[in-house]
C-alpha cells in the first residue's frame, strides 16, 4: 500500500501511562520506528496512543456527513457545500472516487492498524501481559471493522504478510475479502480481547471486557447480515456468501445475542443513566453508560488535542455539532415597542443549546413527524433537540431591560425568542413577516411574544439544533464564553445501551431468547427509560414525569428489523450510527430514498418532496482516488481495485 507514514505509524501524539493518577499522558512523537517497539516504553507508548486516533474519527464534520448526511436522519442545508451536498444522493451532487468524507476513514485509520501491528508483534518480548496486549488487539479491529462495513474487503497485508507490522514503503495492495476480514482479523483480535480485558479499564475512558463484547456482538451481527444480505446487495471483492468456517447467518445472530445479553448481565461498572436527558448532559459527561469515546478538555489545549479558543473545522477538534447548528444569530428583535427596530437578542454562546453554527446540515421533517413523533411522553425528543431559543443578550454585557419581539410583547434574558412548535396549530400562523420580521422566516401567533415555526415549515435554513451533542464548558465566567472553540467535551463512540438493541436486533433475526430477554422485552429496557423525565430543555424546567408504563404498552407485541431502526433513531440520533445501520439492514433504499424539507431561504415556508437515487453499489464507499493514484500497478490492476461503480 502507498503512504509511507502511513505503515510507519505516524501519529501526532503518542500516550504513556501514568499509574499514579490512572490518566493518559500524552507525548509529541513524530513517527515510530523499527525499534521503537522492542522496548516496553515503545509498545506502552503505541498502545496508548491508540485512543489518541479516535480524535481523528470522532468529531470530525466531515466525516459526520458520510455517516449521516443521506440517510433518514440528515440532508443537506442552506450552508452546504459539495461535502455534504454529495452525500445527500440526491440531484445536487454524487459521490465519487475524490468525495473527502467518504475518504477519511480509509486515510486515517491504516497508520493505527499498523501500530496496533508493532505492539502486538513485539508484546511478548517486552514481557506485555495479556491485558495490555488486548487493548491493542481491540483497537485493530476496531478500526477494521469500520474498513470492512464501509469499503467491503481491504487489504490485511500493508507490506510485510497479513497482520504484519510493516516498516518500508511499499507500492502495492491487494485486497482481501469480506469473510477473511471478519475471520482473520476482526473475530479473533476481538475473542482475544473479550477473554483478556478486565471488567475495570486500566484508565479511566479505557477499554473494557464489556466494550470487546458490545463490539463482537455487532460484529457477529453485521456478518450475519452480510451472510443473509437479504435484498442482493453486491459485495467486494467478489467472493461468494459462504463462511470459510462452515457457520450460516443464523449461528452469528445467535452468537451476537448470546455475547450482547452476556454483558448485559455481567455489566462491570457500566449501566443505563437513570433518564435520557441525564445521558446527555454537559455536566455528566464520562458517564457509566459511556464505554468508550474521543476525550477531550477545557484544562489544556495541549491534552485537548486542539485550541480553547477557536476551532478552524478540522481533525482532532470536536465540531460535529456545528454542521447541524443553524443559523440561530440571525434571529431579530427590535428595540421599539411601535415600529420594527431590529436587534439581536440570541447571541451565539458556548452553551448546551447553542455553539457554533455552520448550517450544513438539517433533518427532514420525517424526522419530527415519524422517529419523534410522540413528543410528550418520551423524553427523548426533547433530550435531543434545541426547540427553544431564549433571549440572551445580558451574556454579551447588553444590560438593556428588555426587547420587544412578535406582536410587540415585550422579551427579557431568558425568554423564548423562537420556538419550533411540537405540531402544527389549529390557528394559522402568520409568516409574512410584514410588520414583525424574526429575520429567519419564523411566523407570528396572537397573544406569543416568541416567534413560532411549525413542523410543516422546517426547512435547511431553519430547524432544531441538536442539544444533546452540544457545547459545554465551565469557564464562561457568565458570559458567552469561547462558542467558535472545538467542543472540549467527549465524543461518545459506544454505549452500554446498544447491547440491548444489538441482542433486540439478533433475536428479530431468529436468534433463541433468554426468559425476561425477548426482542419487545429488551427494546422496552430502552423505552422504560425514555418514559422517565427530570428535567425539560424545552421548558428549562425540572420536571418529574414517569411514562413508562404508557411507552411500554405502547411497544408492539412483535417487534420487526423497521421498528428496531425507528428505536435506534429515536435512541441515537445524530450521533453517526444511521448509515451503519441502514448498510447493515440493507433498509438505506427502503427507508432513506426519499424526504420532505422546505428551502433554503427564509421565506421558503412550504415543503417539498426529493428523492434519492440510492443504487446497490452505493452501499459500499469508493476506495479514495489519492490511494489507487499512489499505487505503482496496471491501469487494469486499479481499476480492479476500486469497488464497481465508482470507476
């Protein structure tokens, strides 16, 4: 394979433990070489640098597209550029062998197989122990199953044989298949890792035996799939749909529910946070139901991985959020009670509910009116979504009283500006904008002195931010903070909660239950959870609320794979699982081909319907031009290489 630094290794930060306080510490190393691993400061300064790459992934906006943009869950808005806009497969781009979000994963995670590589190789040398040697073992495939659900087969040799650390530039690549994939590399680097991890990580955000099991059960689910691959989707390189081991789909749906119900009853320290909104929130990060994530740090900017004061959009920043934070700033007031005088009243602050927005991206109103559909008894909606946007111009040392907004009624600090409405109301709203003019297209109620958007006028210019990935810091000091920084809070990569959609999803599959551990019973785990309320972003209130009882009754009495993917949105929205789980179910056509969205302009108030030309070769992404490019090979031996309908 090309890329020299690449199969060295080369990271921009290397880690080393520091017992005394169970952190990682983080060491600039440029590159690492040959010997670098025969000593035990080396391979401990390899494996731990292994969470560092996480950063390189998780958080960054480009990315975020590719696992989000075009499928149900996203679209592109009125910021967007060809980035997002390809993605979204509908008349406004394509994707193709130079599309940089479907390139990133490819381009950052072979240097930390490679790493994964030289520590393994020579753990035994330095006197590693299992547990250790097991963390890199995760991390290896980890990254390769995130290669294999993306681009189908990818090559195990970087140059020096299969699972080799290798120390010298080579030319060539030859990919393997699907199934030598999972069985030599992903099934027993993560079987390795289940039987020698420890209950407790070593550090605190390390790995877990009950992350190695959350991460095989979904491996053994997604190759199980793979096996069935219900719908014909084709696969790359070609090879037929047979397990080398003999094993049919069903005996991995079976494995995956074993694995997953496994850890859910020897949970170690993890479990499910009490509420949803309790998950989410600033204040609780590096909570027990987080099993791994990208951390991040207001303290440093040199353990923060990057700035504390402005973020450029950029890897190892954490700006996933921007891209579907509208442009809230743009909201007017006026400073007059009889003529319109237009002021700004929601400044843009490093808070939960605002951050920085970069308008690239926007939901569809499916979104509101099918996954969110109940938006009062489960919480999880207003767990989710910014619906609300308050007055906030004290932050910004404006001392003024107070602002008039819709019908001239008058606003203070902390008063709705703007709501999006749960539905549309029975009165009509009045949108014109002719004598109080909010600016985005918001419209006017009688008697409301904030300015209302109804479900039915979401468009790409405006619509719920996404509260639940948004800013938080505790340096403010009462003002607005440092809102075009990178969020210094974690990236969540997995959570104890999946291990009981992931064993929901292989019992719908066929796979024998446990008594108390039906699909419905396990599902209903989850939606417990979202009956119950401690608070409401939408009102800024505590509210104590338990729905539980209705949420569940409500589950039907035989789940089916659509009803586990409306459970996952509701669960994980925005958080970049949509287009793993459509790829995996095979359900990106059926549930994604088309959505309704108004434009892009502020007075574009009425919805329209586009549709998506999602075509079977699209389930896998192109293998990056600048890769095919650095090979020295035939024109016919890249072409080859490349997945069939990007050429």
């Amino acid at each position: 394979m090309k890329n020299l630094k690449s199969l060295l290794g080369t990271a921009l930060l290397t880690l080393q433990l520091v017992s005394c306080n169970s952190i990682l510490e983080e060491q600039p190393r440029s590159i690492y070489e040959p010997g670098f691993f025969k000593t035990e400061t080396g391979v401990m300064g390899g494996l731990t640098a292994m969470y560092s790459h996480l950063r390189w992934l998780y958080g960054d906006g480009y990315l975020y597209s590719a696992w989000e943009t075009g499928t149900d869950e996203a679209t592109w808005a009125q910021s967007a550029d060809g980035n997002f806009k390809d993605m979204d497969m509908t008349n406004v781009g394509r994707i193709s062998v130079t599309t940089h979000p479907t390139s990133i994963v490819w381009n950052v995670v072979y240097s930390n197989i490679n790493t994964a590589n030289g520590v393994i190789e020579n753990a035994s040398e330095v006197g590693l122990s299992p547990a250790l040697i097991a963390e890199a073992q995760f991390f290896r495939a980890f990254d390769y199953f995130l290669l294999v659900q993306t681009y189908g087969g990818v090559p195990l040799d970087l140059g020096s044989g299969e699972l080799k650390f290798n120390t010298s530039p080579v030319r060539v690549s030859v990919r393997n298949t699907v199934p030598e994939v999972y069985t030599k590399a992903i099934f027993p680097d993560l079987l390795a890792a289940v039987a020698n991890l420890p209950d407790n990580p070593r550090v605190k955000g390390g790995v877990s035996k009950t992350l190695a099991r959350l991460y095989l059960a979904k491996a053994y689910l997604t190759y199980g799939w793979w096996l069935e691959n219900p719908n014909n989707i084709p696969t790359y390189p070609e090879t037929p749909r047979v397990d080398p081991d003999g094993k049919n789909a069903a005996w991995y749906f079976q494995q995956a529910y074993d694995i997953a119900t496994t850890a859910i009853e020897n949970p170690g320290p993890f479990g499910l946070q009490p509420t949803f909104y309790d998950l989410h929130l600033g204040a609780n990060d590096r909570n027990m139901e987080m099993l791994l994530y990208a951390d991040h740090t207001e303290r440093s900017e040199f353990y923060n991985g990057g700035s504390l004061t402005f973020g450029g959009g950029g890897a190892p920043d954490n700006w996933v959020v921007w891209m579907m934070t509208w442009n809230y700033t743009n909201i007017r007031s006026s400073t007059s009670a009889s003529n319109w005088a237009p002021v700004s009243t929601v400044q843009r602050a490093a808070t939960q509910d605002l951050g920085r927005p970069w308008t690239r991206m926007a939901p569809p109103a499916e979104v509101f009116s099918k996954t969110f559909a109940d938006k009062k008894l489960d919480s999880r909606y207003d767990g989710t979504f910014v619906t609300v946007y308050r007055a906030n111009w004290d932050l910004a040392g404006d001392r003024t009283p107070q602002y008039y907004n819709a019908n001239y009624l008058p606003v203070k600090p902390g008063d709705p500006i703007l709501t999006f409405l749960d539905e549309t109301p029975a009165q009509a709203i009045d949108y014109s904008n002719q004598v109080f003019n909010s600016n985005v297209g918001a419209g006017v109620l009688p008697g409301r002195a904030d300015f209302v958007i109804a479900p039915n006028a979401i468009s790409r210019l405006r619509h719920p931010g996404l509260w639940k990935l948004g800013t938080y810091r505790t340096d403010n000091a009462g003002g607005l903070g440092q809102p075009n920084a990178g969020l210094t809070r974690p990236y969540y990569v997995a959570k104890f909660s999946e291990l009981y959609f992931i064993a929901a999803e292989a019992a719908v599959k066929g796979a024998t239950t446990k008594a108390g551990k039906s699909a419905r019973e396990l599902i209903n785990v989850i939606r417990a959870r979202a009956g119950k309320w401690r608070f409401s972003n939408a009102l800024n209130l505590s509210v104590i609320q338990d729905n539980s009882a209705a949420l569940t009754a409500a589950t039907p009495a035989n789940i089916d794979i659509n009803y586990i993917l409306a459970e996952r949105s509701r669960e994980y929205f925005g958080e970049g699982y949509r287009w793993f789980d459509l790829v995996r179910t095979q359900k990106w056509g059926e549930l994604a081909a088309k959505y309704t969205i108004a434009g892009p302009n502020a007075t574009d108030i009425v919805q329209e319907t586009f549709t998506r030309d999602i075509q079977p070769h699209h389930y896998l992404r192109p293998i990056p031009q600048g890769q095919i490019d650095g090979m020295e090979m035939t024109p016919e031996e890249k072409k080859a290489y490349q997945n069939p309908g990007y050429n």
